[in-house]
C-alpha cells in the first residue's frame, strides 16, 4: 500500500515536492537556451527587414519607385529624342518643309499642276 503520513504537514510537504518537481511542464515549453536566443533572432531580423524594406532612405520601397520613375523618364526622353530627330531631319531640308506648309495650310499648288476638287464639305478657307 500506500505511504502513511502521521500528520497533515508530511501531506502538504508531499504536494510541494511534486509541484516543485513537475513545475508545471505540460502547460509551459521547456527552457531552451537555443529557443530563447532565436526568439530574439527573430524579433532582430524582423525589425531590420522593416529597416532595409520601408523606413530607411535606401529603402527597397524607394528604390522600387526610383526604378519606376527612371523609366517613366526614359521613355519621355526617347519621346523627346524622336521629335528633336525629325525636327532636324526637316530643318536639312527647308524646301520641303516650306512647300509642305504651304500646301497644307495655305492650299497652294504649283504652275501647271491640277487640283481636284473632291465635293463634299467645303474646306475652310485659309486665315489671312
């Protein structure tokens, strides 16, 4: 059978060697050295992603939005490149540029040559 205790002082001593030997370990993870260093690991390496992700002025938000106005001007000035290519291919060649003009905005023709005259609308005629 069973131990026999005298008294109810041997009984409480009993329950506080057994609290003191189990402590609670189903309810709560074992001490691991390990574990607490990595949990530590873990709050450091989250706030650094935080850092190098949005906070800092190297940020990897920032870059990425660098990148994305770098090309929104790269493509204005190949726009732009384009233009200033065929306003100098026009300025090589004034004549045409100015014969061009005429005959779209002033509707001019050379000596000898036929207009026709497609009906329809009337075109405006050109301010003077």
């Amino acid at each position: 059978m069973g131990p026999t205790f005298n008294n109810d002082r041997d009984v409480m001593r009993d329950i506080g060697r057994r609290i003191g030997r189990y402590r609670l370990s189903r309810y709560a993870p074992p001490v691991d050295r390990v574990r607490r260093s990595l949990r530590w690991g873990w709050w450091l390496a989250g706030l650094w992603m935080l850092w190098v992700g949005v906070i800092s002025e190297h940020s990897l938000l920032r870059i990425w939005r660098l990148a994305a106005e770098n090309h929104s001007t790269q493509a204005k000035l190949v726009s732009s490149s384009r233009q200033l290519d065929q306003i100098a291919a026009t300025l090589r060649h004034p004549e045409r540029m100015i014969e061009s003009t005429a005959r779209r905005e002033y509707r001019w023709a050379r000596p000898g040559e036929r207009v026709y005259i497609i009906s329809g609308e009337r075109p405006a005629p050109p301010a003077p």
